[in-house]
C-alpha cells in the first residue's frame, strides 16, 4: 500500500471497518461532517481556554481578598463560610474538574478521530480537515489569544505582586537570595 493522497470518491471501511463511502453524493456529505468536525475542535478549545480563565478569575479574586486585609484569621474564617461568593467548595471544585476533564476528553478524542481522518490518505477528507480548523481558527483565533493574553495579566497582576503587600519581606527574600 503506497502512503499518498488519492482522489476518489469512495472511500472503503471508513473509521470502522465495513463503512463504505460509495457515491460523490456521500462523499459530500462526510467531507461537511468533517468540517463541522474540524470547526467543533477549534470551538472546544476556545471552551477550555475561558474554563480556565473562570478558575483563574476566581482564585484570583480570593487571593486578593485574603492580601488586602491585615487579620488573615478573619479572612480564613469568611472563606470557609459557604455563603461566600469567593469560597471555593467542594461542589464547585467537582464542577470546576469535571468540566476540565469533560473539555479535555472531547478534545482529545476529537483531535484524534481528525488525524485519523486526515490520515486516510483520501484528499478531499484532508481538504475537508483543513477547511474546518481554518474556519474554526478564523472565527475563535482572535478569541483565544485575547484571553490567553487575559490570562497572562491576570497572573502578573495577581501573583507578581509582593508578598501581601508586604514589599519588606519580599526584600528580605531577595537579600537572602543574593547572600547565599
């Protein structure tokens, strides 16, 4: 069997084995289910990354609540009190799990039944492949690296800060550092 693409329009045990594409007619039909496929991927991608950017958000807004007030003891007790909107139960964190390992499943199965596709050697299912992840990228591209760049200054905002405010032990630390 010789690896290069090929033209025609039926493909023989399409996926699974005694699925047959026989006719131009469904051959259509396939190569728009691929594209729908292809576009589906880049929309659950662009899914994950705003699940993400919700967590990001939300351990933010605590840390910040936990930094801006001197009795942390206080803080630790407010955070634990459910009724909250910062706190972070174990409802939420199920939620927050399953919702991450749902995307990342369905990407990941998805991206591997594209390959599989794409590697049929079939040209017009490859063309079909590559139209959808560009009609994909075009419409969530833009979106996507918006909240990663989001995401980026969350972080630095968040977590770059000194320590609580506290800009002295953070000198403390860096003086430690350079004496060692």
């Amino acid at each position: 069997m010789h690896m290069t693409f090929w033209w025609s329009s039926e493909v023989d045990n399409f996926l699974i084995y005694g699925f047959n594409i026989t006719s131009a007619g469904y051959l259509s039909l396939l190569c728009i289910c691929v594209i729908f496929s292809a576009f589906f991927f880049e929309w659950l991608r662009y899914l994950q990354t705003k699940q993400r950017q919700r967590e990001l958000i939300l351990r933010a807004k605590q840390l910040s609540l936990i930094c801006a007030n001197e009795n942390t003891i206080l803080i630790a007790r407010n955070l634990s009190d459910p009724r909250n909107p910062l706190n972070i139960t174990v409802c939420d964190r199920v939620l927050l799990f399953g919702t991450d390992l749902s995307l990342w499943f369905s990407l990941q199965s998805l991206g591997y039944i594209l390959m599989l596709i794409a590697m049929l050697y079939n040209g017009w299912l490859f063309i079909a492949c590559i139209i959808g992840g560009g009609l994909g990228y075009f419409v969530f591209g833009q979106k996507f690296m918006k909240i990663n760049m989001q995401n980026c200054q969350i972080i630095r905002e968040t977590y770059c800060m000194a320590t609580c405010g506290e800009p002295d032990i953070l000198k403390q630390l860096i003086n430690n550092f350079i004496q060692m």
